[in-house]
C-alpha cells in the first residue's frame, strides 16, 4: 500500500503517513453521540425485554418446583 490512495486512506483513520498505526497516536477528547427517540426506545424496549426473559425463565423453573424441594434440594 505504497501509493498515495493508500497514504490517504491510512491518513483518514487518524494514523500519520510513516507512522505505524497504534504508534504516537493522537488522544481523542471527545466523542459526538446522537440517539434519535425511536432509537433509544429500540434498546430500551431490546433491553426490557432480555431482563424479562431473564427473570421468567428460572421462574418457571422453580414454578414447577414444590416448595419442600426447593428448601431441601440445597442439603
């Protein structure tokens, strides 16, 4: 990748031309973040949802447990 294509493509991922990438790389101070309202309510939605399946399906578990099971199993 010794042409000048290449240089500029390497220079846009914010590396130097003759730099190695990763090597005396310049710090970023800040990262510009933008969420619409259908988008956040997408991972919040995606997220209520994982914590119900979470919490249903060892319910159900132990729904079908009898209650003297369930205190004796761990003896």
């Amino acid at each position: 990748m010794g042409t000048a294509a290449a240089r500029q493509h390497r220079h846009r991922r914010g590396t130097h031309p003759g730099r190695a990438a990763g090597e005396n790389a310049d710090p970023i101070d800040a990262i510009e973040v933008r969420m619409d309202p259908a988008a956040l309510a997408t991972v919040g939605g995606v997220g209520l949802g994982i914590a119900l399946l979470a919490t249903a399906v060892p319910a159900t578990a132990v729904t079908r447990l009898s209650p003297r099971a369930i205190l004796t199993k761990g003896s």
